[in-house]
C-alpha cells in the first residue's frame, strides 16, 4: 500500500517538525478560542486538590519515609524521619530542584540501600525513557545535606535496581538500541561506570528483563520475559560477584515469578494453569516445585508476596480485585473491599517480618484510601485518605452493567453519575477503554472527571476482551487473529448505553491512550456514525507499517500480541483494522471530532503514527466541518506519558475536557 506520509517518520527532517509546530498551532489556536472554560476547568481540577500534602508514611528499618507536595511546585519531595510525625525531617530528593531548568522530569529508581546510607536514583529528562543512574549520600560525613557521589551511569533502562547486602554493589538494567532492557550490569561503587561488569544479557529480541531484590533481603531475582514465557535467575545478596542460579529453563506459553518465602521460593506459574497457580520450591532447588495454592478458572492470580508470618495473594475474579492472606497452618481469608466496582491492591509493605499488611483501596466515588490492617485480627486503621476538598461524593454513583457483544458474550461495564441520574437517553457519556496486554482496569477515582459528571455525563469504563478483568482467556480471546473482539466489545458497550438510555445516542464519546488510542481509532474507521467525538492519546494507530519493521523500538517483542504482518493470515488481518490503513474516502468525511497526541520522544508509540494518521484523515476531508474539529498535539519535549509536572497534567486535562464539552454538549 502507498504511503504518501512516510516521510514523517524522519524526525530530522526540517519539514517533520515545521508539519508538527504548524499541528501545533492550528490545535492551540482551536483551545484559544475557548480559553475560558478550559481556564474554568482547570481552576476547577485544582480546587478539588490539597496541593500542600503527605503521603501515609512508610517504615522501612530504623526509617519513617514520605512524599510530600506543596503548593505551587510540580513534582513530590522526598523526605524521611525518625518517627510517621517526624517523616518530613530530612529531605532525600527534591524533584522540583532537580527538574529546575528541564521541561521534562521524570524519576525512574528511587532505591535506599540496606544500610538505609545511600539511594540509588535515576532520571529521564525528555521522555525517551533512558535514564540517568546516579547514588546519594543521605548521611555525608561532614554532616551536611545529601549530595549524589561521583557514581555516574548514563542511559540506563526502567528495568529495576537491586544493591547487594554490603552496600558495595549496584545492580542495573541496560536497554539495548530498540529500547528493549535485555542486559543487567553490576557497578562498585567508587569505581568508573566504565569498570561495571555485565552479569547477564537477553539475546532473544522478544524477551524484555528486570531486576529486582526480595522482599526478605535475602535474593536478588533476574527475570527475563516476553509476552508468552519467562525465566528467573538468582543470586544470593550477599554474594553479588557469585554465579547466578538458573530456577526452571524458558518453555513456550509457560510463564513463572519467583519471590522467597524465608525458607523456601515461592512461585506464580500458568504451568498446567491457566490462571495460574502458586508453587513453592525448596531454595537448594528451586526448580522443583509442589503446588500451595491450586488453579480455580476464572480465577487469575496476579501475584503472591511473600512475608515472614503469611502470604499475600492478589487475584482478579468477576472483573474485581481481590487480595487474599494465607497462613502457613493453611488458614486463610479474603480481605474486604467495598460495595461498589473498586481496586484493592497491596501499597508500599517493605518490612519483612510484620503483621501489619498495608492497603490501598479506590473506586470512582471513594479515593485512594491507605489501610493498615492486622493480618491476625483484622483489624483496620485508616492510615490516610486522599482529601477531596469541595468534592461532595454522596452526589455521586458508581455501578456495573453488562452489556452483551455480537458473539453473546457478556462484557462488563463500569459506570459513574451523578445521583439524580435518569435513563432517559439524554445524557452524555465518554467510554474509556484499553483491552490489550492482558492490562485490567480497576476502577480509579480522579477527581477531573467529576467536572464532565458534574454537567450530566456518564463516564463509563469499558472491560473489553484483550483485558484480563475475566481471567487469562479473556485476554486469549483478544488477541493477536481475535484481536477485532476488543473493538466489537467497546462498540458493543456504546450500544448498549444508548439502547438502555444510559447515554444519548448521539452524544457518545470514547477516549483510550496507546494501545487503547488502537481501540479508539479502530471504532472510529468501524463506526464513525456512533460517535460524536474521541480522543486518541498516543495512539498505536499504523499498526501494519510499525509491525513490519523491526528495526522500530519493541517491534519483534510485539509479534506475540499482535502478529508479525509480513506473513499471513497476520497481513490481511491487521490491515483490517488498522486505523491508519482503514481510514478511506468514504470514512473519513463522516469522522467525529477528533483530539490526538503525540510526543516526539516517544519510544513506544512513535510520534509519526499519530501524525501520519492525522494527515490522512485531513487529506481524505476529515476535520473540515466546524462541530467536528481534527486536532493533534505532539509534545515537543516528551514522551509517552506526555507531560511531567503535575499543573501541566491537569492543564492538559482540562483542554481534553473542554473538547469534549464542546464538541459533545455540556
């Protein structure tokens, strides 16, 4: 197939980016000329926001850590105390100081050595996810505040830090030149990062790798793992120049996660399990393994921590979260959640031997709430919730629904509105969907929602197949030659939301970002008829052209989740729904209004997909009506995650509220 807009994938092309600056302007011209509802929005988002807050401190060892905001400055400090009331005594990390002269900050490593001395700290400063890897001394010897050292490692991946128990040792993750982190270095400190020994390299182009230390202290674990498969390595931690310990060798379709119990390895494995099951294995042969917690189908545990007293386990069931303690008598319990669709997900627990298990709970009308609670008794403490000032939740409702697809299957449906809500088929209503990677979407409260809800709207959280809210088939059912299900489902949802007179048929919205910006684009070119408006963030859009290249970062990794469309049937099929190759003369008249971002420094999904996109849809008569604007904005400075700063987040929240407000109604 022609593509006359290839050329934009050339980023060092002066006429690239005088295409994207002139993109730029047209969108900032459109929000311009609405500056005072996003202005009204975005004071609106800040009001329902304590800027000058702490996080629940944490303990670890003799130390008591916080993050705390303040007014007026973007990004968390770091702090730490003798005491949870005395937290906020020394500062370790000030992000706004270090982000000072930088458009783009963002903090990957933040890892207090066992000595609770130094912390290993790392940062990406335009968004292309290669990191800085520095160590403070939190201690100097003269007594004055923490200063990094001379310890300098530059491009270093996302894929975790571990220190060895003498302090002596940082272990890293190095990416290679497709951004995939395929090799793990050990640095001394004192020593040139030019002296760091490489201790293991991932040849296979599909496998990414991670390091990480137990929670015991005792183990650093190396796991290397593609889409299907995976392998652990380990190394005791206090042998950091010792030889690594294979645990089982890689098998196709045969995923494992080793953590340490004290005495005995502790594994999660789809080995004769679909949705998986907990083994333990003996630690002088971690590859023999005997079942602890058998498989229930439907049933998809995501993971089991491990402490010295008990087991945590977390699961999802019926398109809900669920944590689960287990003693080593066998009892066990299912912690509680809440009435309504919510997550319920371990926070930060890194003391070995306790009794207090740590939680945080949310849905779309309670905030993130930290919980203490007594794994014996079970009895709760409500360590913090996050303040909502002028935000009255009991003006609010959050439901499930189902609605049923082509094939008969029933698809859940999360939902938020405002008490006083009628099914009378007039209500706005934006459907938010992902459904790819096996990614659940537990619901999550965001206090910028409220003010689409405060006008009428329905926001609705669409769990398509591609997820994994339904256990390890619904993510097999949505997937690479089943793909088209993700799609079928959300479209689905909206129908059924009109059809219920949830939502106003013709005042349908759906918004998705990356994977899910695939999900907008591929109901858009299905069905441009069913919605009034969308918003593409990041969007994976030119799916047939980015496949086919490997050489493009992540593409060979990506082959298991979506196909390889050099080869059929892959070819035919991707081309399907590919919004970039679908995106005709016939459907690009009828598109509805349309919001799209991008980052130039994007890894993952590459700016020139979004773009490309874009120029084919206003080169086929896309955007020319006035109630149904065509807008890209591509962050010059960032990456994938877009904006860093915190009031440039909720600006840029506001301006996607704004444009739904516009083009769909208030």
């Amino acid at each position: 197939m022609e593509d006359p807009w290839a050329w934009l994938a050339d980023r060092d092309d002066p006429d690239t980016v005088t295409y994207l600056e002139a993109e730029n302007a047209h969108t900032l011209q459109w929000f311009d000329a609405h500056e005072g509802l996003v202005e009204d929005l975005y004071g609106e988002i800040r009001s329902r926001v304590r800027e000058d807050d702490l996080s629940a401190p944490v303990r670890k060892g003799p130390w008591w850590y916080v993050t705390r905001t303040l007014q007026d400055a973007a990004y968390p400090v770091h702090c730490r105390g003798a005491s949870a009331e005395a937290a906020t005594q020394y500062v370790l990390l000030d992000q706004n100081r270090e982000a000072q002269g930088h458009d783009h900050f963002d903090v990957g490593a933040f890892d207090i050595s066992p000595d609770h001395r130094l912390l290993a700290w790392s940062c990406d400063l335009d968004g292309s996810e290669r990191y800085a890897l520095r160590v403070r001394d939190l201690q100097p010897h003269d007594g004055g505040p923490p200063r990094d050292l001379d310890d300098l490692i530059e491009g270093t991946s996302w894929g975790g830090t571990a220190w060895s128990s003498d302090n002596t040792h940082l272990f890293y993750v190095m990416p290679d030149e497709a951004m995939r982190p395929f090799q793990v270095w050990r640095h001394r400190l004192g020593t040139p990062s030019g002296d760091d020994v490489m201790v293991w390299e991932e040849p296979d182009e599909r496998f990414f790798v991670h390091i990480e230390r137990t929670r015991s202290d005792a183990w650093i674990v190396i796991t290397s793992a593609s889409h299907t498969s995976s392998e652990v390595w380990l190394t005791p931690a206090d042998d950091p120049s010792g030889p690594l310990r294979l645990v089982r060798p890689r098998t196709e379709d045969v995923e494992y996660s080793v953590d340490d119990a004290g005495d005995r390895f502790v594994i999660v494995t789809n080995d004769e399990a679909v949705d998986f099951r907990i083994m333990t294995a003996p630690h002088d042969a971690p590859g023999v393994w005997s079942e602890l917690v058998a498989h229930v189908p439907g049933r998809r545990i995501t993971a089991a921590e491990p402490f010295a007293g008990h087991l945590v386990v977390h699961w999802w069931r019926n398109a809900q979260t669920e944590v689960l303690v287990r003693f080593p008598d066998g009892t066990e319990r299912v912690v509680p959640g809440l009435g309504e669709p919510h997550d319920i997900e371990l926070d930060a627990n890194p003391e070995w031997n306790t009794t207090v298990l740590r939680l945080r709970v949310e849905s779309f009308v309670t905030p993130p709430t930290v919980i203490d609670e007594d794994v014996a008794t079970g009895v709760r403490t409500v360590v913090k919730e996050q303040p909502t000032p002028n935000v009255d939740r009991t003006r609010y409702v959050a439901r499930r629904v189902w609605a049923t697809a082509p094939d008969g299957v029933q698809v859940p449906v999360d939902l938020l509105h405002t008490v006083d809500h009628a099914p009378d088929g007039t209500a706005p209503c934006l459907v938010y969907g992902y459904g790819s990677y096996e990614a659940s979407m537990a619901p999550w409260f965001s206090v910028a929602r409220l003010s689409l809800v405060d006008r009428g709207w329905v926001w609705a959280v669409a769990h398509p197949r591609g997820g994994g809210e339904l256990g390890r088939q619904w993510y097999l059912d949505g997937k690479l030659l089943a793909k088209r299900t993700t799609f079928t489902d959300v479209l689905a949802v909206a129908d059924h939301l009109a059809n219920q007179g949830e939502a106003a048929g013709d005042r349908l919205a759906v918004r998705g970002g990356s994977a899910g910006g695939l999900l907008v684009g591929a109901c858009l070119t299905m069905r441009p008829d069913r919605w009034r408006a969308a918003v593409a963030e990041v969007p994976f859009v030119d799916v047939v052209n980015t496949m086919s290249d490997p050489t493009l970062p992540l593409t060979v990794t990506e082959w298991e989740e979506w196909g390889d469309p050099r080869t059929e049937p892959f070819a035919s099929y991707i081309a399907g729904y590919s919004p970039y190759d679908t995106t005709t003369a016939e459907m690009a008249p009828h598109c509805p209004a349309l919001f799209v971002t991008a980052g130039l420094n994007d890894p993952r999904v590459s700016y020139h997909e979004p773009a490309k996109w874009v120029a084919r849809l206003r080169a086929l008569g896309a955007g020319v009506a006035s109630d149904r604007p065509l807008l890209l904005r591509t962050e010059m400075g960032a990456g994938h995650g877009g904006p860093t700063g915190r009031y440039d987040r909720w600006r840029d929240e506001a301006r996607l509220l704004a444009f739904l407000l516009i083009t769909t109604g208030p």
